[in-house]
C-alpha cells in the first residue's frame, strides 16, 4: 500500500509516503516570516501550502499514484479518536474553526489530492480528540467546560509502540504518557481510551517551554482587567509567550540545561519547576487511573534531554514503571493509522460532533 502524508506546521510543510509500514520517501521545507507576512490567517494560506505540496512531489519525480492520502488532524469539533475519512462535515468544520491553525488546512489539501487521484483521505487522532470521562469535563464553573486538546496522534502512538513492545493490548492497559515538547500534555490512558488530560493549548497544566500552563485563576482575572493588557497580550502569554521563554527569553531546553548544568540558579530552578509541575500532573493522572497505571510513558523532544528526565524522575519514581520514549513520529503514526484502515485493522469513526 502506498500512502501519502500531508502534515503542515505553522512555519513548515512536511510530506511523505510510506509503502506499507516503510517510509521510502520524506521532505520538509520551511517557510520564512517573509514566506508567511502577507497572510493574516492560516487559512489563508490554502493555495500557498498546496502548490508546495504539489511542487515537492514533481521536484521528487514521485508520480500521483497513492492507496491513501492522510493528513495531520486539524482543531474539528470535540470527537473521539481514530481514523476518519474526510467528508464534507469534517471539511466545513475546519473551514470554519474557532481556532485558527494551519493544521485545519491538512485535510483539505489532503482531499482535493485525492479526490483528482481517486483515492481515499484520511485523517487521524486529532488534537482535539475527546474521550473525557463526563466527570473530568466540569471545571466548577458552568460556562467554562474543561476540554480536550492534547498531543494525541504521538501520545497514542507511543502507548500502541508501548503495549506491543510488552506483548500486550493496548485496550488491556492503564498508561500515563507525558508528551513533553514546546507544549506539554499529560494524559491517562484506560483500556484504549484517553479519559483524562490537560488541556496543553489554552492554559492548564505543567509550565513548558512557551507556555504558562495552570496558573492562579484570580490573580489572571486581576491582569485581564489592569488595563496594561489586550485579550490578544493575555492569551500570548498563556501560549507562546509564557513558560521558560517569559522567565529566561528562549524555549531551547538543551541550552538551558546546559546553564542549569554548570550551575546557573535561574536556569537550574526553571527546570526543576518544569519538572515539579510536569511530575504534579502525573501524579494527578496516575490518580485518574485509581493508581492502576502499569507504566508512564515519557516522550517527545525533550524526552532526550537527560538532565531534566533525571528531575522529573526525583517527582514521580515508585508510581509506577517509567519508560522513555523519546521523539515524536507523526509521519509514521499517520501513516500505520492509513495503513490500518486500508486494511480493516483500524475501524473508520464517524465524525457527528454535538
């Protein structure tokens, strides 16, 4: 089976195909602030993305000839997750999204390719996948549900990785996996379905290296109306302005354990709160799953990064066993997701949002 897959970042396109699970082909080119000045919206840059989807493949000399196109899952309405194929509903929902992403244009790329193909689009795990326990969506106060938006391809794919590499079914497991990246979520996994996790986008959860995480509702209700700040200010600092970058100007986690390293207090003590905060939600997943959690998976980019492994380690030994999986492979879980599908392994879900 040969399968294409589309996954747009916010300043780069990656692309590559897979014959069954073999990855004989990938690129990725980035797109400069110039690249991207003209446009005020991701959504604008439709066209834009497309033709360089279109320009790599024919710089490549690798014919339109695929069994499937899958794309990166874009901000859909709440849904469960698993593979979907992309339909008009899905379509108009990230035409049409509340948060703008260029990862919303993914699926459409992916479908109007495959349409001139005649093959089927996919999409799977996205963001914004919701298996929330009925009793983690309330927050105490009605007009504020909590919500799901978490790393769920790579956090699903490590624990599938995970339970194969123990022999196990993934559905037979009770796992916690942190995905420490630019954002960082931390999810509990029951039998194959993620009932808990920290909303990683929009302000709860352990501080990361460009976000605040959760933070003292009242006094953040005191900021929003000091006067100093615009709505469009407030929320930079929750996500993309906040975490390590707000206290030490930079998000590079190598650099600043390397300072922490040779003894630098600030560097060393915004670490070991990285690592204090992402141990705290373990622990509050490991309660999500009554303490039954057969391991805690430890993944992502900064999953690498040793030193702030052994302070997170300090935090959460004798929970459970800890197993570090570090990086992230999007491109081949999209692509086992594509696979699966095309081969009955996978059920495709129905997207049909409340």
């Amino acid at each position: 089976m040969k399968i294409l897959v589309i996954n747009p970042g916010s300043t780069s396109t990656k692309l590559a195909v897979y014959e069954d699970e073999t990855q004989v082909w990938k690129e990725s080119i980035s797109h400069s602030v110039k690249d991207l000045a003209d446009f005020t919206c991701a959504s604008e840059q439709y066209e834009f993305r497309k033709a360089h989807v279109y320009t790599m493949l024919e710089r490549a000399g690798i014919p339109l000839v695929f069994d499937a196109i899958i794309a990166r899952g874009g901000l859909l309405k709440p849904t469960p997750g698993g593979v979907y194929q992309i339909d008009e509903r899905i379509k108009y929902d990230l035409l049409h999204a509340k948060m703008d992403h260029v990862c919303n244009l993914a699926a459409l790329i992916a479908d109007e390719l495959a349409k001139k193909i005649g093959c089927p689009s996919f999409l799977a795990d996205p963001v914004v996948t919701d298996e929330l326990r009925e009793v983690a969506k309330l927050s105490g106060i009605p007009e504020i549900p909590r919500i799901s938006v978490f790393h769920a391809l790579n956090s699903r794919a490590v624990s599938r990785n995970y339970a194969a590499s123990v022999q196990r079914a993934y559905d037979d497991l009770d796992l916690v996996v942190a995905h420490l990246g630019g954002g960082i979520s931390v999810s509990a996994h029951h039998h194959g379905k993620v009932v808990d996790v920290n909303n990683a986008l929009n302000g709860e959860g352990p501080i990361s290296p460009e976000r605040a995480g959760t933070i003292p509702a009242g006094q953040l209700v005191d900021l929003c109306f000091s006067g100093k700040y615009t709505c469009k200010e407030i929320k930079k600092m929750l996500n993309g302005k906040g975490g390590l970058l707000a206290y030490l100007g930079t998000t590079d986690v190598q650099t600043i354990a390397r300072w922490a390293h040779a003894g630098e207090k600030k560097h060393k003590l915004l670490m070991e709160a990285m690592a204090y905060t992402v141990g705290k939600q373990i622990g509050a997943m490991h309660v999500a799953l009554k303490g039954r959690t057969d391991a805690i998976l430890l993944t992502g980019g900064i999953a690498y990064n040793d030193f702030f492994i052994n302070l997170l380690r300090e935090w959460i030994e004798g929970l459970a066993p800890i197993v570090v999986m570090p990086g992230e492979d999007e491109m081949g879980a999209l692509a086992a997701n594509a696979l699966g599908a095309l081969k009955g392994t996978l059920p495709l879900q129905t997207y049909c949002p409340e």
